[in-house]
C-alpha cells in the first residue's frame, strides 16, 4: 500500500457510495479538523508518559492508530479533491524548514521556537 | 518518495536538531491540529467554488499544500512516536468503514452519515 | 447568572474534585479545541439549511447548546487560569477590528476578509 | 458589559458592514475552531510553567488574551444564530457534570476520566 493506492482506493470508495457531492474541500477540511481534535482528545488528561504506555497496549494502540488512520484518510481525499501531491508537498516543506533551521544553530540553542 | 522515506527523514531532522525532546505524543498531537485549523482558515469565508479558484493558482495552490504538508509532516512523525504504521490504519480503517457503508445501501439513500 | 458568576462555580466545580492540578493552561487549551471540535462535527455534512432545521428541533437544539457551553466552559475556566478578563478582552477585540474594518469602507465591497 | 451586550454588540456590528450572509453555522463553527487552534499555537512547545510566565507578562498576557476574545466573539455569534443562550447552557451542563462526577466519589479517586 502506497499513498497513490490509497487516493485511489478512497476515490473508488466514494464513487461507490454516490459520496463525490459531500466531498468538498471545505467539508473534507472539517473532517479532518474534526479527527484531529478526536485524536487529541486521547491525550487530554494524560502525561506523554500515561499516554505512550496506553499507546503500547493492544486496546489503547488500535484507538490511536484509527484517529491517525482517519486523519490520513481525509488528508489524502482533501489532497486527492485539490490536485496536490501530498509528498511532493512534505519533501519541498522540509527543505524549506532545513533553511529556516539550519541544524548547527539550532542544536544547542534555546529551543523556543522549535519544531 | 514513499512514507517510510519521510519518516525516517523527519526522524533525521529531529535528531540533528535535538528536538526529539520537544516530539511527545501530546506536543505533536497539538500541533496536528493547529496546522489543521491553519488549514481551515484558508477555506473559512469562501464558497467550495471559490475555494477551488483559489487552490488552482499557483500561489492559492502552494498555500494550501504547504497546510496539507504540514499536517502530514506532523502525523507521519506521531506515527512514529508511537510505533504505530499509518497506511496499515488507514487500510483497517477503509474495511471497516465499508462494512459499515455497504455501498449497494449506502446508494440511493439519504445520505445522513455520509462520509 | 454572568461569566463572573460561571467563573466562581468552574473554580468550586474544581476545587471540590481536587481537579485543579489537571487544569493547566495546555490541557485547557485541548479540551477547548476538543470541544471546538465536536461542536464542527454536528456541521460536518450538512448544508446551512439543514443545520439550521437541525438546531431547531428540541433534540437538535440541545445536542448543539451542549457543545457550546461545553467551549464555554473551558474558555471561561483557561481565562481565569490565567488571569484574563475575557469580556474585557472580547470588547478590545472589538474596538480593534472596529477600527481595522471600518463599516464605511467595508459595506458595498468585495468580501474577501470579511470577519 | 455582559454577554447580552456582547451579543448586541456582534450583532450590530455584522449588520453594519454587511456581513450576515458570512455569518452561516457552518462558518461560524469553523471560525471558531480556527480560533482555538491559533490559542492552542500559543502553548505548542513549551512546559505550563513556560506558558503561566509568558502569560504573566504585558506582551504575552495580550496575545493570549486576544485569543481568548476571538474564540468568545465566535462563541456568542454563533450562538445567537443558533437561537441558544449561552449561559443558561454551560448551567445546564455543569448540573449534569455535578451528577456524572459526584464529588465525594470523584475526590481521592483515581483521575483517569477528570475534567
């Protein structure tokens, strides 16, 4: 499974269930504000460590993959509605944030602004 | 570029900047869903029409999916964190919601639950 | 009952379940995103129409009205966390974008910033 | 000023500039959740003593406070669309809070479900 085949098994999924009209970058967008607020919603309370040991357990591991697996759902269909390649997208994203944070000026420096 | 590629690239940069100190669970869910809402903004006032005008130009266009690329840049790594393979979910997660939306039902009916 | 009112009875809510040392700025924070988030979700498919008919009906109504005072709820509880006067702050808001949209000006134009 | 006036207040100011037909649910709730994820941006990386010494100071004191005031101002437009009263929601809500989270039960507890 590669991205591509996921945009294009979500693609099929949707034109299967007549879903293209709902399928808007603004109601895609929504959806997956909603899910990121779902999966933060599992580390509300918690410390990271509370949260890492629930993450390590079978129960607590398969909650959290399933908000990811939502949020990368959404993000792919969104990407998939726009035109955009999503990893074309990150590679130029990373590069751009290795100039702004060249690596020898950031090691060792106070981290206020760190990513 | 695969996800497996990113992955280990953005465990690469963390590491030469010493930030995995700062890549909790709970930091980067945070910071999942603020890049989530920046992306929000960009369709917050529009219709879906002139939100599709705007992400087919190129400037309209590299705004969005710098927000796109954000966000997968920060699932990829929380994925990580927590050991858990995205596209993996993401797959469970498409069965499951085929069982749950058979497509011969779903057709046809009002679409309450679409997704 | 006023915000200052809701403001004493969130402290005591607090205080008599010894859940002070969970309310910290970031774990607010969250939780208000969370719930920002579950109120979107009540809009996620539908249309205005539709969501407006939705909010409308008893069951409809109340469901919506739990969001919102669940956002308010955190947003009132952060602000005394920290110290804000949120009417306060709401009315200087206003005041300044009073200022940087002057009715005059903004009424009879293209609405590309509209707030 | 009371959230009656700020209701009065939002209400006017949106019909003086023409801005009602903006001022959708669908909109508004996403208004909103923008505004929560720019407040939650403010806590991104640091510790709660980071966050409590920043808001402690005139500059870091109004920027969050002007992020408070976005959320509120959306809160109660969006309310007021809606036809709910805000306050008589939230009292609604924490009665039902008091009975799910007794507080002789919840005190000495373990804090897994605390809010």
């Amino acid at each position: 499974m590669t991205i591509d085949d996921l945009t294009l098994e979500l693609r099929r999924f949707a034109a299967d269930r007549d879903w293209e009209r709902f399928h808007t970058p603004k109601n895609l967008a929504i959806s997956l504000a909603v899910e990121a607020g779902e999966l933060l919603e599992h580390f509300q309370w918690g410390t990271d460590e509370e949260i890492l040991d629930r993450a390590a357990t079978p129960d607590g591991g398969a909650a959290v993959a399933e908000e990811l697996a939502d949020v990368l759902i959404y993000l792919v269909r969104l990407a998939d509605i726009l035109g955009i390649d999503l990893l074309d997208a990150a590679s130029s994203k990373i590069a751009a944030n290795a100039r702004r944070y060249p690596a020898d000026e950031v090691r060792g420096s106070s981290a206020k602004r760190a990513r």
